[in-house]
C-alpha cells in the first residue's frame, strides 16, 4: 500500500496552500515555512487585547482571540480564500486543531459549554455547497471536547457581501439578520462564538447581541484572523 501511495505522490505531490510549493512527506496542507511565517497574535494570552477593545460600548463579552493578523494579499488572506470559496475544508480542520490547542493551552477560554459559529443563510450554502465554518467547528469540538452547534443560531436572510462597506453600513447590513430557535436553550451557558475573519466586527456583534438575550448567558469570540 505504501508503494502505490509512494508512486501516487511522485506524479500527483501536494502543494502549500499559500506558496505552492510541493510539500514535504512530514507536512500537511501547509509548509513548515509558510506556517512560521504566519503573524501570530498571541491575543489568547492577553487580556483587553486589540480585538477585545473593538467591542467595548457595543457588547458585553467574556473574551476574545484571533490566531493572526489578517493583512491584505498576505499568506492569511490567501489561505482563508482557499477555504472559503475553493472547498479547501481540510484547512478548516487543521486551523481549528490549531486554534483548540492555542485556548487549552491558555488560562483564559475556560469552562465553555457550546461552539457555535456565525451562520449563512441555507441559500448562501446550497449555492457555495458547503459553510467554511464546519470543518473549523468539528476540529475545535474534538480538540477542545466541548459540542459544537450548527442549527442553534439561524440568519433569517440574505445579505450583500460585507467586504467593500463601511462599518456604519456593515452594522445596518446585520444587525437584524440573525435569530436563535430556542433562546431559553442558552440559559446559564458559555458560548464559544467563531468566524473566519472580523474587519470591523458588525457580524459578531449582531450575533453575541442575539446569543446574550438568553439569561445568564455569556459569550466569547474565536476567530481564524483579526483585519487591523
């Protein structure tokens, strides 16, 4: 069996996501380089981090972490491109293995009852035929341990693209678009909310305010990268 893999690799290699540079038998997805050279952020360590201060007077939230800096035609940008529209979903899963080692081995991100991610309305996925965020999810859930929700936080409608708006406008685009099927389901629990990149954070706002209207309930942000 080993010969045939042997022999499949010689013609067909696999390449970097980001680089494209054929990878070596001992990486995966990415190359060891590429991934050294990727700008960490340390945020899940630090208290009242750069991205934490981005909500302060907007909502009340427990914590929150990015893995990296997101810049534009960096390797991050590259690499989420690569999952969010050409189905890479094996970097979903290798990110959030990543991302679940990076919150165990904090002090911080303690005692979470559910992962949730930011949804797409079923349309956006029947016409992307996937959500980029469920790879992200299940890999966080098996390293972290901690049951990760699909189908508990709907958005209610479509809604044009955030990437060239404003943040008034990206605010007015969200803020009412999502709903939860059972509020009283996240009474006295703590959320893991996650998403691939936040810019100026209306998405996750809007979906924390939804998250908080259960009672005693609290939330906290993970996200692939943080767009300074």
């Amino acid at each position: 069996m080993q010969f045939f893999k042997d022999i499949f690799y010689l013609f067909f290699p696999e390449v970097c996501l980001t680089c494209k540079s054929q990878l070596l038998k001992n990486e995966n997805v990415i190359c060891l380089l590429c991934r050294h050279d990727f700008p960490y952020t340390d945020f899940t360590n630090v208290e009242n981090n750069q991205l934490e201060k981005q909500f302060y007077g907007r909502v009340q939230l427990k914590e929150a972490t990015a893995l990296f800096y997101f810049h534009k035609k960096g390797k991050i940008q590259q690499l989420i491109h690569e999952l969010k529209y050409k189905n890479h979903q094996e970097i979903g899963s290798l990110l959030g293995k990543w991302l679940g080692n990076d919150l165990k081995e904090s002090n911080r991100f303690k005692d979470i009852d559910y992962i949730i991610s930011v949804p797409l309305h079923p349309k956006k996925i029947k016409k992307r035929g996937y959500n980029q965020l469920t790879k992200l999810g299940e890999s966080l859930s098996e390293t972290l341990q901690i049951p990760y929700l699909e189908n508990k936080l709907l958005k209610i409608s479509i809604t044009d693209t955030q990437t060239h708006k404003g943040r008034l406008a990206r605010w007015k685009n969200v803020r009412n678009l999502f709903e939860s099927n059972d509020i009283s389901f996240f009474e006295n629990k703590k959320v893991l909310l996650i998403d691939d990149v936040v810019t100026t954070g209306a998405t996750l706002e809007a979906c924390s305010k939804q998250l908080l209207k259960s009672k005693n309930c609290t939330v906290s942000i993970a996200v692939i990268a943080y767009a300074e």
